[in-house]
C-alpha cells in the first residue's frame, strides 16, 4: 500500500461515526459555540427592561442564526469542502489555488489572521462569564484572578495534546450540554408560548423595532461565533462525527435558548440588573443547584477555548507550510492524527488573553468587543467557498443564490459588529491587522527573492562535478554531500550551490545529492522522485509532501536511500579502501545555505521596506536546518549574501 493511499485509508477511519469519535469531537470542537449561552441573551437584552415582544425576537434571530450559518453554511456546505480529510481557510484555499485567480491569497491570509484574533478573546470571554457566576454568592468578588488561572492552566495542559484533551473533556462536555437541554426543558414546561419565536417573522420584527435596530446582530452574531473553529478542526474528528454530534448539541442549544426565553417573559417589565443572578443563564438555574451549575459551566467553559487554540496551531502549521509565516517549532505530542502543538503561538496566545482580562475585566465588556474580526474570516470564506463551488461544477443557480444570501446576511452582520470597534473590537482588529502584515511580508519577500534566483544549467557543471569527486589531488570533504535545492526544473541548479562546491573550499565527495521539496495541496502526500543525473556521481530527489506534513528531511532522505540501496540503484559503503573492504558505510554530510540580506542592494523603497522586515522576522524563526528536520551533528551551514539588485555602477576614478 503507497503512502497516498494509508493516508486516504486514515481518512475514511476518521470519518466513521464511532462513540469514541463522538466524545472526542464533542470535547475538541463545541467549546467555544457550546458555551455561547453564557452570555448572548445577557447581551441582547443589555440593561433594557426585559420585554416580550424584544425576547422572542432575540430568541427567534439566535434560532435562524444558527441554522443559516453554523447548520447550513458550515455542518452543511463547508464540510463537503474537505481536503483528503482537513478543513480550515487554509485547507479551502489550497482546493482552490490551482484557478487562474491569484488574489484568492488575500481573502485566506485575510481569514486566517482573523480567526487567530478572535482567537483571542473567546477563553476570556467564556471563562469570566462562567466564573462571574460565583458572583451569586458574593457579589463584591473579584474574579480576574480567578479568570487569569484557569486560562493559564488551559494554556499549560495544551503541550499534551488535543488528543489527550478530548479524551478528558468528552464525557463532560456531554453532562454540559445534558444540563443545558434539561435547565431550558424545565423553563420551556411552564410556558410553551416561546415556541412561536421560531416563526422568522419575530427576527424581522426585533430589527424593525429594535432600538439599535440592525445593529442588535452584533450580540445576536455571539451564538455562531464557534462555526469556523468547527470547520478548522475537521482533520481531528471527520466530518460524519461532526454532523451527527451536531444534531445533539444544536438541540441542547435551543432547549436552552428557548428556556432562557421563557424565564425573561416571565419576568417582563424588569430590567437584569435587579436580580441576584443577573445573567439569564444562572438565573433559570434552581438555587440548590446553583453551585454544582457554576462547577460544570467553568469546566465547560475551559473547553470553549479548546476549538479555536487547536485550530489555531492547525492554522499557523498550515501557514508555515504554504511560506505565509516564519518557520516555528511544531511538536507531535500525540499519536492521533494532525494533533500538533506549537508552543511559541500557545504563550503568545496565553499572553494576549492575559492581557484582554486585564483590560476588560469583566465579561459584559468583552461582548461589547467581541465578533468583528471572526465575521471578517466568515466572509473571506465564504468567497473561497463561491469558487470551490465553480471549480467543483455545481449548479450555477445554487451557487449563486447560496452565496449571494451569504454574503448579505454576513455583509449585515459585519456591519453590526462594526459598532463595536470603539468598544474593543479595535483590539482583535489591530492584532488581525499585525498577522496579516506577517503573512503578506513572508509572501512577497519569497516572490522577491524567487525573481533574482540565479539558476544555472546543470549540464554546464556535471562534468566540472564529476571531475572534482575523481580528483586524488583533493582531501574529500564527505562520502556523500547533500544540498537542498529550490530549483523546480531537475535541468538546473542554483549558481550559489555550485559556487559552494566548486569554489567556497572545493567539496570533493564521492556522490552529490541534491533535494528538492514540492509542498502539495493534499494534506497527507508522501511521494517521492529519484533523477541520476550522473551514474554513481550525482542523484536528486524530488519531495512531494502534503502542507500538514512536517519536513523531517533527515528521516526521509534516510529512508529513500535505504530503497535506493535495496534496488541496488546506489551504493554507499565508504570509497576508502580500508573501510570499503570491512562494509562500512560512508559518511552523509548536509550543506545548508543561509541568506543574509547583502548591503549591495539597491532595492526600491517599497521592497527595500519588505525585505528588511522579512529579515528581522527572520531572526525569531527556526535555523534552515532545524526546519528541514536535518540532524545538526550533519550539518555545515553556509552564509550567502542575497544581492537581489546590483546597485548602479560605480564610477571611481584614479589618480596619480
């Protein structure tokens, strides 16, 4: 069986609905939208006294909010957008790369930095109105501290693993949506009345009556918030575990929604603030089971955050791999397949909660700022989702009508929740805006230096190559002598490298190999090419690996060479006479080539600008040979300066 097809037999595994399954994605993925009760309705109703009329129409926009967008739109439609088995904005833009359309980059570079904003703000948010809970009690607590530690702890628990974290919060992320369904049951009993809010009709009377009007979508969007972590987290559960574990949790959703309903008209005429339990959720809880409540929310309340930190890893790992952000270290914690953990972003994350706590401090602030960058990545994918559709050849009239209503119904929500940039929403704008120039610079920086790659004609040097390995004149540097290569044609090779052989203290080996890595739109391609450009003298392979695969070159090119020997294709005992005779296997030796930005450059201004912020993101990143995976007792890294523009000749002048 190849590589391609275990990955695609890993696959339809992940796909089956099993038991397991179902734990596991209802612990990875319902976090953040599973959570959402917490505190929506809190926010609709603000501090406006509770009216009827106001509620069903809440109730009845959270309704046909998540059915358009997280049932329709995403457990629906975007799944069906699957890459082998993965999901996410980055995952869509590589099904969809291959058309003539380059700029669709600049929608994924666009949703990719916005979800990891938003990304941000949602453990706050989720666990401050949980813990705030405890404010029944005691009404003059002070639950930042409080909100600082658990987030901390989530934060720390992550360097084990999705996996291990789904196993754990599974089980109780099903007692969390239990007790939602059963809390707004006991509501719903004793007025069925609410049930008319499903009617769409209460959703157009709020935003013709309201008196924010159309702005009120901005608290309404917080139900659906969770939809796109849902889609990036794909790869983890399959998309058979999330339809099915969706039917259950959305029910558990609007039982409560509906519950909480209940309660307000129950209480009409009376604003929030006068109750003990001033947020809707704990107010419909009975009193004796109030602390038990509080309890479970908090824990769920840390698996909220789950879905976005796990997609959050699988976003950047997906980045790196499509040269849209600086080369991190991504560590395999566990077996499971595409449980990555990055721990540079989990303390950068952990940093800019910490501080969205101390700036906000309380939940019902956090609201007011929460939503405008996610709907910004709602949006983005939405358009890539229009040409995944074209190239996939469905109905013209479908594709059409579905994103034409998706992007006004997103256009509307995107302007609600512009109201909220002065509110704190400038935050999460402000951090996506920094991602985006992170990314834009890594991309443009690998054009600029694509376009003054020198290549040369690999025929003009193969004798030069195979004249120095035969020369007894010269010490040998290594057996075998490898470089990587970023020439996509086999016929050439970078100038810089044959300057290295032949020129920087000229590198006798018996054989040359050069590699070459291709980055494929499938997630899990593993394949490989092997080209003799010289019999015995020089070989080159071709990597064809998928953008979630790690380049663990070193592991790799080991094992094309144990194949290569097994074929009888080479032969790597040592050349020396006294080893060859005894078998002993020559020596591997990498060459890495490091650019350094050359001040012979003449670059124009705005280039100038990139490249100089390329190279000082470039500081913070892993080493080439870390990032290849290449073991470093192997390894001899060469500095090369990058002259991408001569500057203009220089007219000296003798003198006497």
């Amino acid at each position: 069986m190849s590589t391609t097809d275990k990955m695609n037999s890993q696959h339809h595994g992940i796909s089956k609905v099993t038991l397991s399954g179902l734990l596991i994605t209802l612990g990875i993925i319902y976090g953040d939208i599973g959570t959402s009760p917490l505190y929506v309705m809190s926010a609709i109703i603000g501090k406006e006294a509770i009216d009827a009329n106001m509620v069903k129409g809440a109730i009845s926009a959270v309704f046909w909010t998540l059915t358009l967008q997280t049932t329709i739109k995403y457990v629906i439609l975007t799944l069906r957008a699957d890459n082998n088995g993965e999901g996410g904005i980055f995952s869509l833009f590589t099904l969809v790369r291959r058309s003539k359309f380059k700029w669709l980059l600049v929608p994924a570079i666009i949703g990719g930095s916005a979800l990891l904003a938003d990304g941000i703000i949602t453990p706050p948010i989720s666990v401050a109105a949980a813990v705030e809970g405890l404010r029944f009690f005691n009404p003059e607590l002070n639950t930042v501290p409080i909100v600082i530690g658990i987030i901390f702890g989530l934060f720390f628990i992550q360097q084990f693993g999705t996996g291990f974290i789904g196993k754990f919060f599974g089980p109780l992320m099903t007692v969390w949506f239990g007790m939602l369904g059963v809390l707004g049951l006991l509501q719903l009993s004793s007025d069925w009345s609410v049930l008319s809010a499903l009617n769409p009709y209460y959703t157009y009377k709020l935003l013709e009556t309201h008196p924010l009007g159309i702005l009120i979508l901005g608290s309404v969007f917080l139900c659906t918030t969770g939809a796109e972590a849902l889609y990036s987290d794909l790869g983890h559960c399959g998309k058979g575990n999330i339809r099915v574990s969706w039917i259950f949790v959305k029910t558990m959703l609007v039982l409560n929604y509906f519950g909480q309903g209940a309660w307000l008209i129950a209480h009409q005429g009376v604003k929030l603030e006068t109750f003990k339990a001033s947020n809707p959720f704990f107010a419909i809880m009975p009193e004796t089971f109030m602390p038990y409540g509080i309890v479970i929310a908090t824990i769920a309340a840390v698996i909220a955050s789950q879905a976005l930190i796990s997609g959050s890893f699988t976003l950047i790992n997906e980045a790196m791999r499509l040269n849209l952000w600086p080369k991190v270290e991504v560590k395999y914690p566990t077996v499971l397949r595409g449980q990555i953990y990055i721990p540079s972003l989990n303390w950068l994350l952990l940093s800019g909660c910490i501080m969205v706590v101390l700036y906000f401090r309380e939940s019902a602030n956090m609201e007011a700022a929460y939503g405008l960058a996610i709907v910004l990545c709602m949006l983005m994918t939405t358009t890539l989702l229009n040409f995944y559709m074209h190239l996939k050849r469905y109905n013209q009239v479908f594709i059409y009508f579905t994103i034409t209503t998706y992007l006004v119904i997103e256009s509307g929500f995107l302007y609600a929740n512009l109201s909220k940039f002065s509110h704190g929403g400038w935050i999460t704008l402000l951090i996506a805006s920094t991602l985006m120039m992170v990314m834009t610079v890594w991309h443009l920086a690998k054009k600029i230096r694509n376009r003054y790659v020198d290549m040369v004609k690999f025929d003009d040097h193969k004798q030069l190559l195979i004249d120095l390995s035969n020369d007894e004149s010269l010490q040998k540097y290594a057996t075998h002598l490898i470089y990587m290569t970023s020439a996509n044609n086999p016929e050439e090779i970078e100038s810089k490298i044959i300057y290295s052989i032949l020129q920087k203290r000229p590198k006798k080996a018996d054989v040359y190999w050069f590699i070459h890595v291709d980055v494929m739109n499938e997630p899990y391609r593993m394949d490989y090419k092997v080209t003799h450009i010289a019999e015995n003298d020089i070989i080159r392979i071709d990597f064809r690996i998928g953008f979630r695969i790690a380049p663990r070159i070193n592991l790799m090119f080991r094992k094309v060479v144990e194949d290569l020997v097994k074929n009888g294709e080479v032969d790597i005992t040592s050349r020396y006479e006294s080893l060859n005779k005894n078998n002993v296997i020559g020596d591997f030796k990498f060459v890495v080539l490091e650019k350094f930005l050359s001040y012979e450059n003449d670059l124009p201004l705005f280039e100038k600008i990139i490249m100089n912020i390329y190279f000082f993101l470039n500081r913070f990143s892993l080493s080439e040979a870390k990032a290849f995976g290449l073991d470093s007792s192997s390894v001899k890294t060469e500095k090369f300066p990058m002259i991408i523009n001569k500057p203009k000749e220089l007219h000296l002048k003798r003198i006497e």
